[in-house]
C-alpha cells in the first residue's frame, strides 16, 4: 500500500473504542494530522464500545467525533447482529472464519469513511486493521487493503481531482497490520494512551468483559507478553 510520507492535512480514524483502533488514532494524532474519528452503531451486541469510542476521542483529541447509525441486524450473518452464540473459548489457531465476522464490514464502514474523507477535502483515512493477532477475518488482510484504495481512486471525484493536482489520491493507512497484539499495545502506551478507556468484548455484561470471546483473549495475551495488567474489568 502506498503511504504518504508526512502528514498533509486532515484525516478520517475508523474508531471502534478497542485498543486497536484507539492506538492507529493516536498515532494518526503523533504523525501530526487533525483527526475526525468516525465511529458506527450498526445494531452490535457489544454496543458498549462506542461509550468507550466517545471517552477514546476526547482523551486523545480529536477534531470531531461522529457516530453513524445503521441496522446490520436485519441482515444477521453474525454472532455480533444476531442472536447467534458468541464463541468462548476457540481454539485460535483453527482453520475457518469465525462465526463473530461481520458480512462486509469494514467495505461498508471504510465506504463511510471515504465519502466524510472527501467532504472534509481529507486525503487519509486511518484504520486498525491487523493480520497477525486477529481472528481471521477476510477484510482485515493486506491484499484487501491495497484493492480498496485502488477502487477509492477511480471512485471518488476528490481523489480523481487530486491526482490532477498532485496531492496523490486516497491513502488508506493500516499502521497496525503487521504487528502482534503486544506491539501495538506497547505502541500505544509510547504514545500515552490509556487503555482502560477502551472496550474490546465481543459480549461484555456487568461487570466487564467476559474474557473468553477470540477478542478478550487476544487483548489478554497482549498485556500478558509486555507483562502488564489489562486495565479494564472482566467479569
């Protein structure tokens, strides 16, 4: 993937409220861009998250915060959108896409993303993704990233115009992609971030996290390998 080499202005941060968004935010901020963080409430089963997006934006700074409303729920597909057990418990190395993948996901959340990235006369968009600590999700992967920016500049009236004028088109930063889970969260901490703010269960209930879901574990071992504490309540 193309990546601009200093900071040009303005860009849109996919912010979900876990560590992995919370920390491309902060380093989207540390590369000095004035970051708008947009987050969805798309019918979620771990909707608490976005409490934690909105405490994440604040804390770090951020030009402006949105939260887009949409129903996924009438679609299903997923343990997220639907009444589908969340899986506790998996063997993370398993073969197979699990049943907590969300159909088409992050296509429509960087869609959003593209069309506030050219309202704003913004030509970044930072997200979190990760193929390396993650649950095997098809639209997390480096080939996925580089196929849409290369569709984001035949798209977009903005990126078409500024390859006209020289400013290089959509660039789609991913600056987590190939780090382990322990890398990003000593990342953050490098750039201050509290990660007590945030939320990361795919099924949290009071008084916290159930930390068995593939996303607790994850955050889990990461805090565990830098031989930290996880900051938030599991239950």
């Amino acid at each position: 993937m193309r990546q601009r080499a200093q900071a040009s202005g303005n860009a849109v941060v996919l912010l979900s409220g876990g560590v992995d968004s919370t920390t491309a935010l902060a380093i989207a901020k540390d590369k000095g861009y004035g970051c708008y963080a947009l987050s969805f409430d798309y019918g979620q089963r771990h909707a608490v998250e976005l409490q934690s997006a909105a405490r994440v934006a604040e804390s770090i700074g951020v030009l402006r915060h949105i939260i887009v409303k949409f129903d996924m729920r009438g679609i299903g597909g997923s343990a997220l959108t639907s009444d589908m057990e969340v899986p506790k418990g998996r063997d993370l190395d398993s073969q197979g896409i699990p049943t907590t993948y969300v159909p088409a996901r992050n296509t429509i959340f960087l869609s959003f993303a593209l069309a506030w990235a050219e309202v704003l006369g913004a030509y970044d968009i930072f997200m979190g993704v990760n193929a390396v600590d993650y649950s095997g999700y098809p639209d997390c992967r480096p080939e996925y990233i580089r196929a849409y920016q290369t569709m984001a500049n035949l798209a977009t009236k903005a990126a078409v115009e500024g390859a006209v004028e020289g400013k290089g088109g959509m660039v789609i930063h991913t600056p987590l992609i190939s780090m382990s889970k322990a890398q990003i969260i000593e990342a953050g901490i490098r750039l201050g971030v509290d990660y007590s703010l945030t939320s990361s269960c795919y099924d949290p209930a009071p008084p916290g996290a159930c930390g068995r879901c593939d996303s607790c574990v994850i955050r889990l071992r990461g805090f565990a390998a830098l031989g930290m504490k996880d900051p938030v309540k599991y239950a």
